[in-house]
C-alpha cells in the first residue's frame, strides 16, 4: 500500500510540475514589454488587443478545410486496382514529411501538392497585402505594433507609428508614444512631438520637446522656427521674433522662418512697412525672385509711398506673373501717384478689364474714377467688386458715396447698411451723407437714412 501511495505522490507532482511550466507568462505570451505599457496607458480596455491575435486562428481553418476537400476526390479517382495501391499509401506518408512532392512518382501529380498549393497562395497573399502601398492606416499601424512588440527598442518604427497617428489627427496618442520613448527616437521624431504639441496648442509641452532637439544640435533652424511658433501661440511677441531671427540667421533660404517674421509685423496697427520691406528684401535675394515676394515689395513701396521703387518691383512682378492683379494696380496707382495719370489709368483700366474677379482691381479703378468726378462709371465699378467680395467693405461704401452723388438714394442707402456692417468704421461716413440729407430737407430720405445710420455704431 505505501508503494503504491508513493508512485501516486510522484505522478502528482509530475503533473503539477508540468502544469506550472505550461502556464508560465512566457509560454502564454504574455511577456510585458515598454511597448505593450504603453498599450495599456492608451486603452484601458485589453480587448480590443485581443481580436488582431485571434486572426489568423480563424484563416488556418478556412486553408485546412479546402485542402481535405480537394484530396477526397483524389482518393476516389483511384479505387479499382485495390491490391498494387496499397504498398504505396503505406510507404508515401514517410517521405511525404521531408519532401511531399516527389513523394511517389506513379501517383497523378494533384495528389501529394494539393494541400500544399492551397496553402501557399494564402500565405503568400498576406504578406503582399501586408506590405502593399494599398495598406490603410488601421492596417499599418496594427502591423507596427506587431513589429514593436518584437523589437521595442527600434525607434525608426516607434516614430512610424506616432506618424501613423498623426496622420490620423489622434496627436495625444502620438505625444505618449514619442514621450515614453524618447530616449530612442531621432531627430525626425522630435520635430514630430513638437508638431502633434502645436496640434494640441500646448506651447509649453512643445518648447520642452524643441529643447531636448536644439540640446543635440544647437544649429538645427527648424527647431528655432517652431519655438517661434510656440512663443507666438504664448503671446510672447518678443521671444518670437528672436527664435524667427535666428532660425533666418542658421538658414538664410528657409521660409516658414520669415513667414513667422512676415506675420508678426502685418498684426501691428499700423503694419511696419520698413521691416516687412527688408524682409522681402532678404527673400528675394537669399531665397530668388519669386512673383510672389515681388508682388509683395510692389505692395509695400506703394503703400509706403515709395514710388519708383514700387513701379520696378511692380513691373518686376508682372514680369515674372502676368497673370496676377496685384501688380497691375499698384503699378497703377504709383503711375498715379509719379503724376503720370493718363498711364495710371490705362493701367487699372486693364487690371480691371483683365481680372473681374479680383475686388482689388474693380475698387481701386472706381476710385480713381471717382477722384476724377466720373461718378456714373465709379459707381458701376464698385458695384463690380461687390460682386467679386459680397463682403468688402470698402466697395460697399464706394457704391454707397458714389451712387449718394448722382442722388440714387435706394441704392446708396442699401450700400451703406452694408458698409457698415462689414466694417463699423463707415459710421462717419454713413452720418456725414445723412447730414447732407438733413442740411438739403429731404424730407423723402432723411428719416430712412436717420434710423439706418443711428444703429450703425463702433
């Protein structure tokens, strides 16, 4: 009895032994890594980890299945020698381990690679849909996954990942993924946190990325250009500024820089024309002369009433882009200006003509139209470029004093309502005409105009 007490006591130990072993986490797959963490902190619910895993459970029963189906008939094609078969079947299972094909040369050649053949097309297919360009997004990123749960120190697929996240606008699963691994990722993974940081708005957390890039080379200029855009998102005016200088200091040829620059001096009331003017100064000659920065000095000089440098920028600009308006008026309006009227009006005349769309065009023609007392004609082109910007304020009181002129009061009022609701300013304007109507005693217009102008106010 104790003999036999004993041998059951060593087989039970046996089995617990073995049943310890087979629920280890290793042998489970349940080995934690830096990676899987991280899945953890984004997801609290697990299951939606498990279903990519029971995948391709399912798929080896679908390859399984057809390959019986296909070996049935091959069995039945052959039953009516029952004697000389049988020694083969008995012997074919043996090699068929270590080379199914050529496992019995009499046998018809659909019988042994049949299974086979199912099998591969399917192997193969997944890993050419897995690698495809025709991969979506959820695919990709599932696949990154995979690929850093094998290797979670690679930082190259860790920044594919959060770029893959980025890409979906979900920038604070990006921000997690690059922060808990930071010590990994390169250069192009931090300017990413920095930008999935500008997503959130969140300044802070981005000059803290910027600073651990610019702590690995302090020459690096994009890095200076969005610390820019963070100090601006701060309303630190002055800190930007100096991030936007030396970032065009590093790299005289990068241009979100001098955007950043370009900004800030168009916000202040009025525009720093000087500095805006030596800025695309710069371009011009550290980046080339594009239209666009072309169009841009045009602008400035005209604005500024610096004329004849104006018209060489301007007739530079149309030079290099005839196909845009904005040179064709400021040049006009410089002409004007250097007393070459008849030229002046020839040329907004055509920019007018050239470019209906453009409200530009059609406000600074009825301008000059109207400065020399043709009110009819003025009149038709301010009503152009109300047509071409329904919100365009100046257009609206251009029609608005014009058609005042030549006493078409239903239309001028109806211009100055909608002056003054796309800018209040017109206020003054908008009194200064009902005043004319109460001094003349039109009795007929002036409590229409009265009870319009009272509710146009800053």
């Amino acid at each position: 009895m104790m003999t036999g007490l004993n041998f059951n006591r060593s087989l039970f130990i046996l089995f617990l032994a073995f049943v310890s072993y087979s629920y280890t986490p290793q042998a489970l797959g349940q080995s934690k890594d830096e990676f899987s963490l991280f899945e953890k902190e984004l997801d609290a619910n697990s299951s939606a980890e498990v279903k990519p895993s029971s995948a391709p459970k399912s798929t080896e029963k679908k390859i399984s299945t057809p390959a019986k189906a296909v070996s049935a008939p091959a069995a039945k094609a052959t039953p009516a020698p029952s004697t000389s078969p049988v020694p083969a079947a008995k012997t074919a299972p043996q090699p068929t381990k270590e080379s199914p094909a050529p496992a019995n040369p009499a046998a018809p050649a659909q019988t042994t690679p049949t299974p086979v053949d199912a099998k591969i097309p399917e192997t193969v297919a997944a890993t050419v849909s897995t690698n495809s360009s025709e991969e979506t997004s959820d695919q990709k990123i599932e696949r990154l996954k995979k690929e850093i749960r094998s290797g979670p120190k690679n930082g190259a697929l860790i920044v594919q990942l959060a770029d893959e996240f980025y890409k979906k606008e979900d920038y604070e699963k990006a921000t997690l993924l690059l922060w808990k691994h930071v010590d990994k990722i390169d250069r192009k993974g931090l300017v990413l946190l920095a930008k999935a940081h500008e997503k959130r708005k969140e300044p802070n957390e981005m000059l803290r990325a910027l600073n651990v890039l610019i702590g690995k080379d302090e020459k690096d200029f994009e890095a200076y250009s969005l610390m820019g855009n963070a100090y601006v998102m701060s309303r630190k005016t002055k800190d930007a500024m100096e991030s936007y200088k030396k970032a065009t200091e590093l790299n005289p040829q990068y241009e979100p820089a001098y955007d950043g620059l370009i900004d800030l001096y168009e916000k202040r009331e009025p525009p720093n024309l000087y500095e805006l003017r030596i800025l695309y100064q710069d371009m011009v000659q550290n980046i080339g002369p594009r239209p666009q920065y072309l169009r841009k000095l045009c602008e400035i000089n005209t604005m500024d009433a610096t004329y004849e440098p104006a018209v060489h920028a301007c007739n530079e600009a149309i030079r290099k882009d005839p196909k845009v308006a904005d040179g064709y008026v400021y040049l006009g309006i410089s002409q004007k200006a250097l007393g070459e009227d008849d030229v002046a009006l020839k040329t907004l005349k055509k920019a007018s003509k050239d470019f209906p769309k453009s409200e530009l065009a059609q406000y600074q023609y009825g301008k000059l139209l109207e400065d020399q007392k043709n009110y009819v004609d003025a009149m038709k082109q301010y009503k152009a470029g109300t047509e071409a910007d329904p919100q365009a304020a100046r257009s609206w009181l251009g029609l608005a004093t014009s058609s005042f002129e030549i006493r078409k009061f239903d239309l001028a009022l109806i211009a100055f309502k909608n002056a003054c609701k796309y800018d209040k300013k017109n206020a003054v304007a908008f009194r200064k005409a009902t005043t004319i109507l109460r001094n003349q005693k039109n009795s007929q217009w002036i409590g229409k105009f009265e009870d319009a102008s009272e509710t146009c106010t800053f």
